[in-house]
C-alpha cells in the first residue's frame, strides 16, 4: 500500500450501497451526474445542487464517497505525466519532412478528414484514391492469410484438459465429495464451486503445443463449472474466459458459447451495472454472453446460432435469445464469412437497393407498417449508418449506395406502436448479396412486449445519460400533475430508458405523458398518443430535449433567525399546462448562519413556518432579487377560466378560488383554520380532506367547526374543504378541486335505452355528485362496454350521462346508493 | 501558446519556414508524443505516428483556419496518425497468446498464495490499478487512460478519438466499472 493511501478514505462498501438505493427520481437523477462530479465534468450550477442534494441524503452522500474514491484512487495510479520523446525530436521531424518533400515535392495535403480546412486538389485525391486502394490490397491479402490461418487452427486437437491453477475459498466436488481445491487437474465428472469470497482460476491445456494454455478461465465467487463430455460446462454464477486459441463452454441452459480468441464474459447479469445492464425485470432475464474484445463468440441454442460480436451483448430472456446492441456495434470479426456479392456485378459497381420487410412475429407476421428503423452496416471494423421507414406493407428499401458492400448489418426499430409497445431488440442480419436484388436474409421482427424502450436525445440527436423519463398523468379536471415515480426510467449511456407496466386505462380528463427531466436540459413533458388514434402507429420512442442554461437561483428570504423554510422548486415544462415541483428542500435558518441558500432554476414556492404559523408565499427571481410574485395567482386564474365550463358540468359551483393563508401547525395534527379566501370569513361545517400533492391520494380530515377551525394529521399535504352549501376551498396554487367519492352500485339499461342493433353500447358515464362519505377522492369517469345481460355491477354511486353508439347522450343517469338507477 | 502567435507561426509555416515548423514541433511534441504512446504502447511507434502527425500538418498547412484554435486540429491529426499506424501494425501481426493473461498469473501469485491463502502486501493498490489497466480492451483504456495520464478533456479525447464526447464519457465510465470490479475481485482475493 502506498504511503499516500491512509490519508484517502476508504469507500462504502458494495453492500452499504446496495442498502440505500437511490430513493426516488430526485436520487436516480444525481446518481446520474456523480462521476461527473467527482471528474470536475460537472457545470458550477449541477454540481452546487448536487452537493445540496448529498448533504441531506445519506444514500447518494454514500454513492458520491464511492465515485470521489473511485477518482481518487485513479488519479494517483495514474498521475498526469509529461512524456517527452527522446532528445532531438523536432530536428529529427523537420529531417525526415526534409526528406519526405524531396522525394515527392508535389505531394499534396491529404488531411480532407482532418476537418479544419476544404478537400484538397483532385490529384491528391487520386494520390490518396491509390494508397487507400492498395493500403485495401494489402489488408485484404493479410485477411486472406489470416483467414487461412484460421482455418488452420481446425488442425488442433481440441480435446482439452481441465486444469486449476488458482483457487480460493473454492471446493471441488467429486463423486458426491466435496473437498477445498488445490491446484490440479478437475477431471471429469468433477465441479469446481467458489464461495461468496471465493475466485477460482481454470486453464484449458490441449494436446497442441501452439499455445498453452489454450484459455484462462476465471470463475467468480458464487459460481460453479464442471467438466462433462471433455467440455467445460457453465453451471451457475459468471466467468470470464481469455482464450489463446478457439474454445467452448457449456452453458446452463444448453446452449453453446463458441469462442475465438479474445475475452468474452458470460454469466449472471450483474444489476451492480446499471449504465449498460438493462433491467428487463423479467425473472427469466437469467444470463448474458459477451464479446469484451476480439473474435465473434457464436452462441448455439436448440439449432439456432447466434454471433455476438464485440460490444454486443447476447441475453436469455424469457426462454429466447436476444442480442443488444450496445451502441458500439461497428466491430467485424474473424471467422464470420461474407455473403459473396453476386458474380455477374463487375466489382466496382454499386449494389441495386437492399430490400427488407418489418413484421410482427406474433400476429401471423403482419407487416409493421411507418417502422423506423436505424441500420448501421458494419464492414472492417466500421459502421455506416442509415434510416429508414418501412412502408404500408411493412417493406423497406434502402438506396443503393457503398454502404450495401457490407455484409451484416444491425437494425434497430425505434418506433413503436402502442398500446402494446411493440419492439424488438437489435440484432444481427446478413445481407444476401447473391439475390437479384440484395435483400435481409430474413424479416425484422418486432415482437410485442410489456417493457419498451425509449431513447432521449439533445437537439442533435445524441443519447443523453442521466435524464429521467417519468410517466406522468396530467388530469385536467384537477389540473394536477402527477408523476408515477415507481415507473421511472433514468438513461443509460445510450439514452435509452426502460419502461415497465404503463397504466393502460385511464380517466377521460386524465392523459398520460413522459416527462423528461435532466439537469442541462429543458424538462419537456410528451404526451403520449391515444392508443386507437391514427398517431399511435407511428408514435417515436425517440424523446428529445432541448438544451438550456442552468441558472441556480440564491435565495436570500429570511425575515427572522430560527425559522424553517420549505423551498418548492418548480419548473415549467414545455407541453405540462402547470408547473411541476421538482424538489423540495427544508431549509433551517439559525441566527449564526447564512441566510440564504442555492435552488435550482425555475420558479419557487416557499412555504415558510414557525412555531405559530406556516405561509405559503409565490416567489420569483429576476435581477438577482426575489419577489413576492403577484403574478403567481395569475396562471390559477387561467386555469379556473379553463376548467370553469367542465367543474359546472360536472355539477360543482365554484364559489371562489381560495388559498388557505394559515395553517397553524402543532404536535402531530395539525390545527388548521379554514378561510374563504380573501374576505376571511371561516367556513363552517365543511368536509376537509387532506390530499396528496403527489400522489392525488386522500383522506378525511373531518368537519370544520363554526369558526372553521380543524384539527387532524395533515402531514404537509394539502387540504380540500366542501361547504355544506358546496363551496370548495383547496390550499394548493395549482388549482381549485373538484371531488366525488361515491358508493358501489349497479346499472341496469332500460330497454328503451337500448340499441337496437348493436350489442355493444359505449356508455360513457360522468360522475358528478358530491357526496363524499369515503376516504377517497376522484372525480371520476367511466367508459363501459355494456355486456350482453346489460347489467353492469359493481358501479359507483353518482349521476351519469351515457352515450350510445348512435350519439345520443343519456343526460341524467343517476344511481343511488340503494342501487336505484333514475333515469331523467 | 497564444492565438496570435499560434497564429505568426503558422503564417510563417506556410511561406514554408522550417525553422518555424521546428518551434512548432517544439511546442507541441510532448502532447503530441505522450498521445502516441498512449495508443502505440511502443516509443518507437510512438515516435514515428508523432513524426508522421507534424508532416502531415505541414502539408496539411494551406488548410489552417486562423479563426480555429490549432491544437484541437493537431490533436486529431495526431490520433488518424496513430490509428493509421496501429491498423498497419495490426494488419501485419498475427494472432498469439495474449501476454495480459500470463502476466495476470504473476500478479495473482503476489497477490495470494493459493496454498496457505495468504493475501501478499507486495503490491501496491497503485500497481494493480495500473495492471488492470493494461488488460483492458483498447477501446475501454485509451479513453481512461489519456483522460488521467495525459490530463486530457472529454473534449479533447472525442477530437482525438474522432468519436462524440457521449461515446468518451461511456467509454471512460465502463472502464472505471470494469476495474473497479476486476480490482474488486482481486482485493477481495
């Protein structure tokens, strides 16, 4: 250890993290920007909120510990060093220029992809044309060479001998015998088990004296290999295996990773990894095979082979294979042999267009029409990449141009299709260049899934790491934002995000949207399309963001020492009708310390409290100065203009727009005087239901009393007051409420309700009571396909107006709590 | 450097003043130098794709853009020129035993002792770190490496690199995950 190692602090453990994962959106979205942080990447702005965030969440304080850590213990094994080369250098260069332009004076600049300057004379390019041709030459015959080299190597016996030349904390088990291993040979029949702390170290010796040994295999802890058949079987756990010459492993599900020389790691997926892990969160997501470096690994499963080339990835999931492509897809390999291209085309020829088709491969193959799809060719170690769209019978064609010489491609369709979410994973496709007209050797298949991808770039297209896409569902009745922060997806390095269980029904004046958040972007909320609307199809999962200045704002309220605050950030989203809360701090502010403290961009809510009272001010920042924003009323009052025809349709009087001024808080209720507004006066006898701000749930609080006064567990939410005349009071900015709790009750369609000819009727019923005696609150609404007995249970309580088919409304539906239903 | 006199010596460079060049290459020959090592593993490879970077910017010169800065410009002739060396190199090896996974038993034997379990304290954290450096794939290292060893930017490594600063950032964070486990696997060994 070095002398400098005692002064650097030691990390958290692994498991100390696994303890506090990130908590919520807030969390995921700095443990985004640690490394960042930590490598002096990160904007003044980001940084100052993310040392915010660390000195109040234990969690993150943790991951932040570990990324310094992880930094500091790389900066000082490999400290930033000058490296000069040996005496004489510049002479030396300007001798060998000296050289160089006597040779070939009339040599021309050849830098056209240098890419500070404009393409250079044509006879450079001839020049240029005719080293490239026979740099091509050249590389193509060591290619061929080297291709026969590789076929050479099916000269070896490849039987091979097992052999462990490392173990620690590892047992053998032979005939039913468990003992520690030593280094020796495993035979056959035996299996090599490593502890939790355990790490093994297994070498594959052959009869061949080319190269010895023919791979190391290093078995991690939690693992188990065997030897069966003279083949090295995968049992359980993750190995990483560095081959010398061609070899095999066994893995548990019976398939075969064929390897050529390179590293390849196989083995369970480790979740430690987020960035480039995806969490399909699928028990069956078991294993993966990849390709770290060198030859294509070819993975053979129930006679079907599939090639991993370098930096893709292989996963067994849900009882299929499914490569993923890691962004990095631009790697050929030995051993893969080309399509020839066809025989009658004279070599310096262009192919005609590539053909291919999109389907599903769980509707009977029918076409995936408006699909598209990003192809990245990839020939010698490079990848072209082009888009295209598949048309209405799902077929695609690319136009002819150099990049079809390739002969496989990875495609990758980003566009989806809901509700389903169809979408299928990148894979590998050869080009059949021997066809009339090159075409996909086979489809691209798009199969249905539970869990769909979607990709956030910036304006220029490329993947944004760390942005949280949030599904979030706007209601319009309530004009609330509500976030479903258990569904959230952050980004990996590619941009892509996964999202799982989307909420497929919802309420007519409810929609459901992305809301896209990242630290150096403009926060944009997407509304996704309805499923039956003609945009669905062709919706893109692709998300973009729009690049912003990050302005932290200082805020400096303070009118006393020893007060609490709550800081509220709120930012506007582009495509939200109301701003949304980001963050919320609790800022304590004592006599000896500053009163001010550093928020993030947008506009603030302070909220601030005292022993007494707690007031919710509307603040803004311009010129450097925090105001009380007289303004901040004026979006709730466009929202009331908005939402005003809506709530009396619903049958609710909006008497005023009020905001509860004081709430006076005290042990574990909170003592609460409801107002009406401006005038003051106190509203009596009104049913107060305490309310999520983030979640919409609620709960009953109870009456008020004559001087309006009330006492229950607010917990910081907010409060819904219904007066007896029905009067609504609700001390969130954001918008007056509307609320219907209603009992359970049936329908029964009279007959000359009914239509005549078809059977399905579509009744779409608007609640629009107000009786509340529940613990819930929604405003509520229901489309219902009326079954064939046209009795409909299990309905809640409340007036309705149905819809038939025809387009006749039925005004005035009413069910009643003994199951009554009025007909008006 | 300053741009105006980045700016005086490439002016003179174009009316082709070697000894103008020479300062040039003074100036620039430890950046361009320690780049080329980094991705040639090899002084004398080193020294020629260096070489070969300032000839190239010399006949590139007519092209210089007094309204760009140059090192960035020189920073990415110097990583066509390197790649440019190490596809020959590459194109005329042929495959052998990887060296990495011998001098990884050697490392592992300081490490522990596989018979009394004895975990060795010859070796620093240091000298492992840089160990596993040298296993890691070139495209995984070489982002790591000249972001530390070289103190380059993101910006600068996606010039060089001739990829976009997202790729360096991926890149340069998957290597930290690969140490840190493989570094992982051996402490705890």
């Amino acid at each position: 250890m070095s002398a400098g190692e005692g002064a650097m602090r030691q990390p958290p453990s692994p498991n100390d993290l696994r303890r506090h994962p990130a908590k919520d959106a807030h969390c995921a979205h700095f443990r985004g920007l640690m490394r960042d942080y930590a490598d002096g990447e990160l904007t003044a702005a980001l940084g100052a909120a993310l040392e915010l965030h660390v000195h109040d969440c234990r969690a993150c304080a943790l991951g932040l510990a570990r990324s310094e850590h992880e930094v500091l213990r790389l900066r000082r094994a490999l400290p930033t060093t000058t490296v000069e080369p040996q005496p004489g250098f510049a002479a030396r260069t300007v001798q060998r220029l000296v050289q160089d332009l006597e040779r070939d004076p009339e040599l021309e600049p050849q830098l056209a992809a240098a890419g500070n300057g404009v393409a250079g004379p044509a006879r450079g390019r001839r020049i240029g044309s005719r080293i490239t041709l026979a740099l091509s030459a050249m590389a193509a015959t060591l290619m061929v060479i080297a291709g026969l080299l590789w076929q050479g190597y099916a000269e070896i016996d490849y039987s091979a001998r097992f052999v462990v030349a490392k173990a620690f904390h590892t047992h053998v088990e032979r005939n039913g015998v468990r003992t520690a291993a030593v280094p020796g040979a495993l035979g056959e029949g035996d299996s090599l088990v490593t502890d939790s702390d355990g790490a093994a170290l297994v070498q594959l010796e052959d009869r061949s004296d080319i190269v010895h040994p023919g791979a190391n295999v290093h078995v991690a802890g939690d693992s188990k290999v065997a030897v069966a058949a003279n083949q090295l079987h995968l049992a359980d756990g993750s190995v990483e295996v560095v081959t010398s010459r061609p070899t095999e492993v066994a893995l548990p599900d019976g398939s075969l990773l064929s390897m050529g020389i390179g590293t390849y790691s196989i083995g369970a997926i480790d979740y430690r990894r987020p960035d480039y892990v995806l969490d399909f969160g699928s028990p069956d997501l078991r294993m993966r095979a990849e390709t770290v470096s060198g030859d294509a690994a070819k993975l053979a499963r129930g006679g079907k082979t599939d090639t991993i080339v370098a930096g893709q990835v292989a996963i067994w999931h849900g009882g299929s294979i499914v490569s993923i492509d890691n962004g990095d897809a631009n790697s050929i390999v030995n051993g893969l042999r080309p399509t020839p291209r066809r025989p009658d085309l004279p070599s310096d020829q262009l192919l005609p267009a590539l053909r291919g088709r999109v389907q599903f491969d769980n509707r009977a193959a029918a076409p995936a029409r408006e699909v598209l799809l990003e192809i990245d060719f990839l020939e010698g170690g490079h990848a072209r990449q082009v888009e295209v769209r598949s048309g209405e019978d799902g077929l695609f064609e690319i136009p002819s141009g150099r990049h079809l010489d390739a002969p496989f491609a990875v495609i990758r369709p980003i566009t989806s299709e809901l509700p389903n979410l169809a979408f299928s994973m990148p894979r590998l496709y050869a080009v059949d260049r021997t066809a009339e007209v090159p075409v996909l050797s086979e489809p691209v298949t798009l199969s249905d899934a539970p869990t769909f991808d979607c990709f956030v770039v910036d304006d220029e297209g490329l993947p944004i790491e760390g942005a949280l896409v949030v599904p979030t569902v706007v209601d319009g009745l309530l004009g609330m934002v509500w976030p479903i922060e258990s569904l959230l997806t952050p980004t990996n390095y590619l941009g892509r995000g996964s999202l799982h269980s989307l909420p497929n029904r919802l309420e007519p004046h409810q929609q459901l949207g992305l809301l896209l958040l990242h630290g150096t972007h403009a926060a944009r909320w997407v509304a996704l399309p309805d499923a039956n609307s003609p945009a669905a199809a062709s919706f893109q999962w692709r998300l973009q963001l729009h690049d912003r200045v990050v302005a932290p704002h200082r805020v400096g309220v303070r009118s006393e020492a020893n007060v609490t605050q709550d800081v509220l950030e709120v930012i506007a989203v582009e495509g939200l009708p109301s701003a949304y809360v980001v963050s919320r701090q609790t800022l304590t502010f004592r006599a000896d310390s500053s009163p001010s403290a550093l928020v993030g961009d947008g506009q603030l809510w302070l909220r601030q409290r005292s022993a007494s009272q707690t007031t919710l001010r509307g603040m803004y920042y311009q010129d450097n100065v925090l105001r009380v924003s007289q303004e901040a009323t004026q979006p709730i009052d466009e929202r009331l203009a908005q939402l005003q025809p809506l709530i009396q349709s619903s049958g609710f009087e909006v008497v005023r727009h009020h905001r509860n001024e004081i709430l006076a808080t005290e042990g574990p209720h909170s003592n609460v005087q409801v107002i009406e507004g401006p005038s003051g006066v106190p509203l009596s006898q009104a049913r107060c239901y305490a309310i999520d701000p983030d979640g919409g749930a609620a709960r009953v609080l109870g009456t008020s009393g004559s001087a309006g006064e009330l006492s229950g567990p607010l917990n910081g939410w907010s409060l819904l007051a219904i007066a007896a005349d029905g009067r609504i009071a609700f001390n969130s900015p954001l918008s007056p409420a509307t609320a219907s709790v209603l009992q359970v009750g049936s329908l029964s369609v009279g007959q000359e309700h009914r239509p005549s000819q078809s059977q399905s009727l579509l009744l779409r019923m608007t609640a629009v009571g107000n009786n509340t005696p529940h613990g819930r609150l929604h405003a509520t609404f229901w489309q219902y396909t009326v079954p064939n007995d046209w009795l409909m249970s299990n309905l809640p309580v409340g007036q309705y107006e149905a819809q038939l088919p025809s387009g006749e409304v039925i005004r005035g539906v009413q069910i009643l709590a003994d199951d009554t239903v009025v007909l008006n | 450097l300053s741009k105006r006199s980045e700016n005086d010596l490439m002016l003179r460079i174009q009316a082709g003043d070697l000894v103008a060049f020479e300062q040039l290459v003074e100036r620039y020959q430890a950046m361009v130098y320690g780049l080329a090592l980094s991705i040639l593993r090899s002084p004398e490879d080193a020294e020629e794709a260096a070489q070969d970077a300032f000839i190239k910017l010399y006949r590139a010169r007519d092209r210089y853009d007094r309204a760009r800065d140059l090192e960035p410009w020189l920073l990415r002739i110097a990583g066509n020129a390197c790649r440019d060396l190490l596809r020959r190199r590459r194109a005329a090896a042929l495959p052998t035993a990887t060296a990495a996974a011998d001098s990884d038993d050697d490392i592992m034997a300081q490490v522990a002792d596989p018979a009394t379990g004895e975990v060795g304290q010859r070796v620093g954290v240091e000298q492992l770190v840089r160990h596993e450096l040298e296993r890691l794939s070139e495209k995984v290292r070489l982002p790591l490496e000249l972001k530390y060893m070289r103190g380059m930017t993101n910006q600068q490594i996606a010039e060089v690199l001739g990829v976009s600063i997202s790729n360096v950032k991926v890149q340069v964070a998957r290597a930290k995950d690969v140490l840190q486990s493989r570094l992982e696997r051996v402490m705890e060994a």
